[in-house]
C-alpha cells in the first residue's frame, strides 16, 4: 500500500511539472532584420563621356 500511495505522489507531481510544456509562459522572441538603406550618388559620368566626345569631335573637325 505505501509503494502505491508513492507511486501516486510522484505521478501527480510529475504530471503537474510537466503540466504546462516547455515554454508556455514565455514566448520566444522575434527577431527581424535590420534594414538599412543606402542613399545612391549621383554619379557625373553620364553627361562627362559625351561631352568628352564632342569636345574630340570638334577637334578633329577644327583639325581638318
């Protein structure tokens, strides 16, 4: 009688022990990325190569 009155102590214990699952009151947190944004620069280089070639045009047209 006392091993069964034991087993039925550490069955109600263990029962409420493991009542709740593992996490239950604690969610696990979210974890978002990180944005970044990059301003992008206005790059020159457009107008540069064309004005580049009318200014070697002109010369070999003044050259001629």
């Amino acid at each position: 009688m006392k091993k069964i009155a034991l087993a039925a102590v550490l069955s109600a214990a263990a029962s409420t022990a493991f009542a709740g699952g593992h996490g239950s009151k604690y969610a696990e947190p979210v974890i978002e990325p990180e944005i970044i944004v990059e301003e992008t620069r206005k790059s020159s280089a457009g107008i540069v190569v064309p004005i580049m070639l009318l200014v070697l045009i002109a010369a070999a047209v003044a050259a001629n």
